[in-house]
C-alpha cells in the first residue's frame, strides 16, 4: 500500500486484504477489497486465485466490495455499494454489479482535495430540510 493511500473518513470497518494499493487512492468507510477463491470439486483445484490491485488515483465510495484478481484503472471511481468483480477500465465510473462507464473528465466524483466548505454544505440542507417540510 502506497504511503499516499487516505482513509477519508476513517475508513471504518473496511478489510483491505489487496495485492497492490497504489498512490493517491482514497478509501471511504465499509470497503472490501480481497479474495474471491472459489474450490472446484472436480478438478480439484482453486480458481479465481489472487487478489485486486488497485491504480493510481482511484476512489472507492463507502460499501464498495471488489474481490478477486483484477484491475481496477487508474482514475476511476468506484461507487457506493458496488460489487465489482471483473476489471474496471481507467477513467471510469463503476457502479452496481460490475457496471461501469466512461468518467467525464469535467468532474471530480466524492472527493476533491478542494472539498466544500461546511457552511455551505449545512446551508445546502437546511434548505432541503425546509423544501421537505413544505412538501416540495
């Protein structure tokens, strides 16, 4: 795991068991990355064997499980719950079950080193508390 490597948030509860963390990932809370062994009877081998290596400049969103020997490419997301099995080209957005698509270059997704300022993001709510409570 590459000292640049953040837990924002703490990353709480997450098991990390990865072959190759590399620099500047961020990981939020809840997140898996490990094995994804399975034995077959009848040939009486393991399969699946190894672990994810994760790029340069990845971010993965609280919940995110990725298992088994694959890639995830450098700048990409990976979204809240996703369970993310097969390799994740670069530059992309994984969500759901290994679903992904191209990441629009206009936008930082979750976590930007110029995060927003509190005061705006408490304003942000108040106002939907306030549209809530007028039945908006």
């Amino acid at each position: 795991m590459d000292k640049s490597v953040l837990f924002a948030h703490h990353a709480r509860g997450c098991t990390i068991v990865a072959s190759k963390i590399c620099e500047n990932v961020v990981i939020f809370q809840n997140v898996s990355i490990g094995a994804n062994l399975k034995y077959n009877k009848t040939s009486k081998e393991w399969e699946n064997v190894g672990n994810p290596i994760i790029a340069k400049n990845v971010i993965i969103a609280d919940g995110a499980k990725i298992l088994g020997p694959i890639l995830i490419g450098e700048n990409s997301v990976i979204g809240a719950g996703a369970i993310i099995t097969k390799n994740i080209p670069a530059n992309s957005v994984a969500y759901g079950v290994n679903q992904f698509k191209p990441k629009d270059e206009n936008y930082d997704l979750i976590f930007n080193s110029n995060m927003i300022d509190s005061q705006k993001m408490i304003e942000a709510n108040k106002k939907l508390v306030a549209d809530f409570n007028q039945g908006n």
